[in-house]
C-alpha cells in the first residue's frame, strides 16, 4: 500500500515539474510582455462583420444595458479616466466625455494602443467616441454606460480599419463590429458581470447527489463532501468536492436555463462546459463539451438514469433566468450531475481535457495532504457530508428529482429557497465571495498563451 502511495506520489511530482517548467518558459519579460503572442497572421475584419456572431446584447457578447449612466448618478463612480498618452482622444465636446469608461473597457482600450503601435510603427489609436452624456445614441446603446467605444487609427487610413476591428478583438473586446467605413465599434461586458471576472457557475438552489443517496443545494455543499459525477472511464462514481472554483452567495447573474423531455432542468451561466451532442445515437464518450450557449432546442445533453447508467436526453428549450448566487464546485473526477444533467467542473475554456490536466497540481496538493493525514480526514468527511442531511425529508417531485420540503416549486422543476435552518445561513455567511488563485493563476496564463479563440467569446 506504502509502494503504491509513494509511485503515484512520484507520478503525480513528475508532472507537477513538468507543467510549472512549462509555465515557466514563457514568464519573462520581453517584447509584447503580457499579451498573447500572435501564432498566426491576422486576418482583417471584412466591412459589416461582428464578432462574435451576436447581437451586441446577446449573453454571448457584451450582454444587456444597464441604463444609462449621467454625471449625477451614484453609477458615475463605476466610470474610470482614461489618461493613456498613446491614445488620441477625439473629445469634440471638450468636456473629457470620451475619456470616461468602464474599468474593463479601459483595460482593452489600453491593449488595442499596444497593438496598434506594434502593427503600424509611429500610428496612435483614436477614440471618436465613448460615454455618451449627450443622447446621441439609441435609447439601448452601451455607449450610455461607458461600456463601447468607435475608434480610428490617428492617421485616418480606412484601409487599416478592418484589422484594427480584428485587433480589437485580439485586445478583449467582447464585441466589434466594422459598422462604418469611417470607424469600428466595440464594447464589453459590464465590470460586474460574472462572465467577466469570475468564470463559469451554477446557481445556489441547484441540486446535486451526494454519497449515500441524500441531495444538497450548491449553497449548502462543502469541501470534502463526495457527489454524484462520471468517471474518465465512463462510470457512476461519487468524486469529492476539492475546493470552489467559485462562491459568491450575492452576486447576481444571469442564467442559461436547459430543459429536457425527461423534465430535467439545469441553470448554468453561459461559459460553463456541458456535454453535448447533436443526437442521441453516440456513445456517451463521444459527447464533447462544449459551452453552454451553444445549445439549442434538439441537441442532446446526458443524464443519470436508473441503475447507475447514463442516458441522453433531447434538449426541447433554451430560455435565460436571472438569479442571485453562484458556485462551481471543483470535483476530483473534474464532472458533476446538476439536476440530473451531467456537467463539467470548468469553463471558459472549451477544452475540458486540458482544463482538467492544467488542475492537476491543485489534484496533487490533496493527494499529499490524504497522504500525509490518512484516509481518516476523507472518511471523517464523507460522514459529515452524510450526516448534515439528518433533520430534512425528501419528497418525490417531477422526473424523479427529490425536493426539500423547506422548499417551494415555483418554476417548473426549479425550486427557490424560502427559508432555511439555522446551520445553513451560518454555511452562507462563512462563504461569502471568492474566486479561488489558483484558477485566475491559469486564466491568466492562459490568456498569455492561448489563442482568442479558445475561449468564451
């Protein structure tokens, strides 16, 4: 038993060196220090083109106004000055208007001024347009939050301007669009949004399976408890819960809620991975993960059914739902059934292989701490996660999916929390907000080394 330990102690340290060697190599400094290296020629934008391929308001792109946002409005604070000397600021109404933007608008407005001087030696980016104080836009316009900007080359060429819209995009801009023979449009996501910041999530009132047959709310889970989840091998298994990716019991966000024939429900934040494939006659290892807003009516997703098999099941809507809370577990086996519907424990990558092996360090620092306190840490957890469930009943409901009775059905097979015990609202409030290192440790590296489009758009 020692041996074993030890040999996949070795294995598991091996491939810790290899993949911090592999970071490594690309940290110092150097020329276009914190940007992704280009590893392909770019192509330019054609005349009328956007990407991504949304409306502007779409979920997918930089999502939905806010309102507008006036000199006297508490929402004024939320603005930030650009003072970038590498930028020309038009400011026709010289009242610094078009210096005025959101933080994440500025951070990618910055980036676009270093690529534009490294693509046209001695040319400057210019900004014709930004917040928008005066009502020159449509009433919808994000241009109103200091959330998009038209910009130009200072040289005025036109003939630049469909790869300047193409390095806007490369600069992190959620939306371009070469609307204009005279300018390129952008915009971003608002500052706050979950997309931004804090990754792929579900909701709080979903549901998962844990060891022992019980189910527990997102909010209620912890560290160290096991949950339903498919095994690399194909098989039901029950994996431990390593740590959140990401908690926050308040932030609000907006949900992609997938419903099934089986009448299974799942809500999940556009950027998370779910596997899906185009018709139910593939074998579950052929489903591939992909983003969630990539789903559609009469794709197929794959579910738990009886006997420890999974099945698929025909996607019959696709609408969105505002909630309050996020979570994303990070389990062991890198899977989880939510409601029923398999899912991945990662996002914003469409890679699920790779986002799962880029985690094994964080695998490998809990297998030596199992190693160095023994395997009576893991029983001790799994007690507890079993135990909690002690003082709730559990009452059949729609599809076979168990409900709390301290629970009201107020959507479908969707439950909202009306009220809960006293150990949970202690759970809550130790939770709080956080987005764990190790996962902004990789998404920046990953930002650095891989390509655009790899990513949630």
């Amino acid at each position: 038993m020692k041996q074993s330990w030890l040999a996949r102690l070795a294995q598991l340290g091996l491939f810790a060196v290899c993949t911090c060697s592999w970071l490594v190599q690309g940290c110092g400094p150097g020329p276009g220090y914190g940007m992704r290296p280009r590893t392909r020629k770019l192509t330019a934008m054609h005349y009328k083109q956007f990407v991504p391929n949304f409306s502007e308001n779409n979920l997918g792109a930089s999502g939905r106004a806010e309102g507008k946002i006036t000199r006297n409005s508490e929402r004024f604070n939320e603005l930030v000055c650009n003072y970038n000397p590498d930028i020309v600021f038009k400011d026709e109404e010289n009242t610094n208007a078009d210096r005025f933007m959101t933080k994440r608008c500025k951070d990618c407005l910055n980036r676009l001024a270093i690529a534009v001087m490294n693509q046209w030696p001695g040319v400057h980016l210019r900004v014709t347009e930004a917040w928008d104080e005066d009502g020159h836009h449509p009433s919808d316009s994000l241009h109103y939050e200091g959330r998009a900007v038209d910009i130009t080359t200072d040289d005025r060429k036109t003939e630049k301007y469909g790869l300047l819209a193409q390095l806007a995009v490369e600069a992190g801009f959620d939306w371009v669009h070469y609307e204009s023979r005279h300018h390129v449009h952008c915009s971003v996501k608002a500052d706050h949004s979950v997309t931004v910041e804090k990754g792929g999530c579900f909701p709080g009132w979903a549901r998962v399976t844990i060891a022992g047959g019980g189910q527990k709310t997102l909010s209620t889970l912890a560290p160290g408890d096991r949950v339903m989840a498919l095994s690399a091998t194909g098989h039901i298994v029950f994996s431990q819960v390593l740590l959140f990716l990401h908690q926050d019991q308040e932030s609000r966000s907006t949900f992609l809620v997938i419903e099934t024939e089986d009448g299974h429900r799942l809500a999940l934040t556009p950027q998370h991975l779910i596997f899906l494939a185009p018709h139910d006659k593939l074998h579950h290892s052929e489903y591939k993960a992909q983003f969630a807003s990539r789903a559609k009516r009469g794709d197929h997703v794959l579910i738990h059914a009886a006997e420890g098999h999974v099945q698929p099941s025909r996607i019959t809507s696709v609408s969105l739902e505002d909630g309050v809370g996020v979570y994303a577990p990070l389990t062991e086996d890198g899977t989880l059934f939510v409601d029923g519907v398999l899912a991945s424990s990662y996002a914003l990558v469409e890679d699920h292989r790779l986002a799962h092996w880029a985690f094994g360090p964080l695998r490998l620092l809990f297998s030596i701490t199992q190693l160095l306190w023994g395997a009576n840490t893991e029983e001790h957890q799994i007690t507890k996660a079993e135990t909690s469930l002690q003082g709730s009943t559990w009452v059949p409901h729609k599809a076979n999916i168990y409900v709390n009775n301290d629970f009201l059905n107020s959507q479908g097979n969707l439950t909202v929390p009306l009220r809960t015990d006293i150990k949970e609202k202690h759970s809550l409030q130790r939770q709080g907000s956080h987005v764990h290192w190790y996962a902004r440790l990789l998404y920046s590296f990953g930002r650095i080394f891989l390509d655009s489009e790899s990513f949630h758009p």
